[in-house]
C-alpha cells in the first residue's frame, strides 16, 4: 500500500490545514463505512461522515476547531470540504482521484 506524497488541505479561517493519510485512518474509516460508501456519504454532504473523516485525517484539536467551525457559522462553506475529503479518501488507497477519472466516480456512486 503506497500512502499518498501529496498534500491534501482544507479551508479553516485564513490558512489550511493538512490532512494526514495514514493507514490507521484507512482501516477505522474503511471498518465504519467502507470508503467507497464514505466517498459516496461525503459527496452527498453527509455531516457524520465529513465529522469522521476530519477526525481520522488531523488531530483532535484541529478537528474540533473545523467541526465548530461548521456548526457556528453552518454549513455555507461544506462545499469547500467535500473535494479535498474525497480526494484524502482515494489517498488512503493510494490512488489520486485524477487516476479514476470520471468512470471510476460513477462505480462509487
């Protein structure tokens, strides 16, 4: 299993943070939704499986900021979200979603 050499981040405030794959998020996100469920969940705005993810990919801490983040100001900025979770769920595969293409977007849905 090759873990991806890019960097994955998302929006938080004025700066981004990083999104770390490691493959004990894999297994425990894989364990509680099977990924490709969860990309489906993510794509499809889904909060809990956004919330688990962020979890999974940076600590605690951060986490918790980028989730009150969400329940402060709402959801308006999810959209911001939804790619590069995505794009950190194919680097826990070791696979860039450039490398599916749009065939492979279709299977998960």
């Amino acid at each position: 299993m090759r873990l991806a050499l890019d960097i994955i981040t998302v929006p938080h405030g004025h700066s981004a943070v990083r999104l770390r794959a490691s493959l004990r998020a894999a297994t425990r996100l894989h364990a509680q939704y099977g990924l490709p469920e969860l990309t489906t969940r993510i794509r499809g705005g889904e909060l809990g499986a956004i919330f688990d993810t962020i979890s999974e990919a940076t600590d605690p801490a951060t986490a918790s900021r980028i989730v009150q983040d969400i329940v402060t100001n709402g959801v308006g900025k999810l959209d911001l979200l939804i790619t590069p979770l995505v794009s950190y769920v194919f680097a826990l595969v070791g696979k860039h979603v450039d490398e599916i293409g749009d065939v492979g977007l279709r299977l998960l849905d």
